[in-house]
C-alpha cells in the first residue's frame, strides 16, 4: 500500500498518518508473519522511541482499517501478517517454529462438511495446523 493511499484511508477516518503508523505496517508487510514483539523490534532499529504499546494499539488499528490481520500460531502473541495476502492455512512446526502456508482450497472439503452436518463456518484463514517440519522429522534443522 502506498504511503498516499494509507493517508487518505487514516483521513476518512478522522486519523491522520504518523510515522510511527507507517513504520509498524511497513514492518508487518517486510517480516511477513510477525508478532508485535518482531515489529516492534523491527521498528525500534528506525525509530527507538517507539514502545510496545504504541505497536499493540496500531496493530489493532491497521487490523479494524483492514490492513492487517492476526491469526495464533502459538500459546504467545498473535502473529499479524499483510490482509492483501490470499487466505492461507498455516503449518506450523513445534520443533523449529517454522511457518509455511497451504492453500485454503485443501481444507474446502472438512468446512463444507462442518457446515453442512453442524451448522458451523469455518474462518480458514485462521486456521493454523502444529507439527513436525520434514527438516526437523529429518533431523536437518539448520
């Protein structure tokens, strides 16, 4: 998103774009997968006076302006990653953290089965899958 664009959509919401705002979506967008923790890492090596609240609050913002959103991807802090992304399922490994993604398509089966039989709509872009990497089940974790 352009630095134009995320003005304009901060204005017609009465907000206007600060720095800090830009920084923290510009950290989300280049790490990917982040926790607020990682973005506020990654901002503080631009601008150190940012604090850890200031990261929650524009996390929150950045997510309600439909940015950003979050999904857990472990018992800790969610993990927030770009909305303009395709939805995605996560794979996660227990052994070495790694984070890979599948298309959502694989689940469509399970979920139209869950609504069909419960009533129940699954969010797959939530959901999130823990595991064994093929490196780690191979001992090759480097």
């Amino acid at each position: 998103m352009s630095e134009s664009s995320l003005a304009e959509m901060l204005r017609a919401r009465g907000l206007r774009l600060t720095a800090q705002r830009q920084l923290i979506l510009q950290a989300v967008l280049e790490l990917g997968h982040a926790t607020p923790e990682q973005v506020h890492t990654a901002v503080r090596e631009v601008a150190a006076g940012v604090n850890i609240t200031t990261i929650y609050r524009t996390l929150e913002l950045l997510e309600r302006l439909g940015l950003v959103t979050h999904t857990h991807l472990s018992h800790g802090s969610p993990t927030y990653h770009a909305a303009g992304e395709d939805q995605h399922v996560h794979l996660v490994c227990r052994e070495c953290g790694a984070i890979d993604e599948i298309d959502p398509e694989l689940l469509r089966p399970l979920a139209d089965e869950l609504a069909s039989r419960r009533g129940f709509r699954v969010d797959i872009g939530h959901v999130s899958f823990f595991g064994v990497c093929v490196r780690c089940e191979n001992g090759d974790r480097k």
